[in-house]
C-alpha cells in the first residue's frame, strides 16, 4: 500500500491568499486547528489517502499549495445526503506551479505526480500571476 494524494479545484479562488482567507472565514465551524472541505464521494483508496496523502489544490487551472489530510468525516447534509468531509491541516503549503486542465470532482493524484514544495523561504514570495505561472510550468519552468 503506498500514498495517494487527491486533486481538486478550488473553485472561487483567484489565489492562495483567496483560499485562506475563505478558510480562516469559516474556521469558526471547524475543529480547533483544522479545515473541513466536504465533497459528495468517499475515496476508494481511504487508507492509501489517509497514509500521508494531501489535498492538492488547482487554481486557476494551475497547482499552487497542499494541505495535509489528517482524517476522513462523514457529513450529513441539510438534504439527509451523506458526503465525505475532508479534515484537513490548517496549514496551506505552496507547492511549485504545475498546470491542470479543468475537470468534475475530484481525481486522485500519485505522488510521482505532484509537484513539489516550495523552499521555506521561497513560501512566502510574491505569487506569481496564475497565467504567468501557469505559462512557466507549462514550458517547464516552475
């Protein structure tokens, strides 16, 4: 058994600063510490995602950060639908710019694929333009 991460899109986000601004907005309704993204399928792969995995975030058709997966939730919606909650770190990692194309859902990613993380001290650069980033990694330089 090894490691699987998932990919999403962040939908809404323009940015990394978007998706923590919105996270630190809701974090009220979490647990202390924590992150809650809710999605409609359970993964297959529970224990490989739950065995270090992260969720890798696309923004603007480009990977830009990871937040680590530390548990899975079930989640009953207002409609009596039950999801999965995605419990995350609330750490945001920003990771090298690595391009996507849109798709539904979510996708599992292996971890020969995922891009990696910034340096330290690299983390807290002015972000590049998604466009521009997404122009570099598409050329190979990230």
């Amino acid at each position: 058994m090894g490691i699987s991460h998932i990919l999403k899109l962040c939908v809404g986000a323009d940015s990394v600063e978007d998706l923590s601004d919105w996270q630190e907005s809701q974090r009220p309704r979490w647990p202390k510490g924590r992150a809650v993204h809710v999605t409609r399928m359970w993964p297959k792969r529970e224990a490989e995602v739950l065995a270090g995995g992260s969720l890798y975030w696309v923004i603007k058709g480009v990977i830009l950060c990871r937040q680590r997966i530390l548990r899975l939730e079930r989640v009953e919606g207002s409609d009596g639908i039950s999801r999965c909650g995605l419990v995350l770190d609330a750490e945001i990692i920003r990771t090298e710019a690595a391009p996507r194309r849109p798709f539904q859902g979510w996708r599992y990613l292996a971890p020969n694929e995922a891009p990696r993380d910034l340096p330290t001290g690299r983390a807290a650069d002015d972000p590049l333009p998604p466009d521009l980033a997404r122009a570099l990694a598409e050329i190979g330089l990230r």
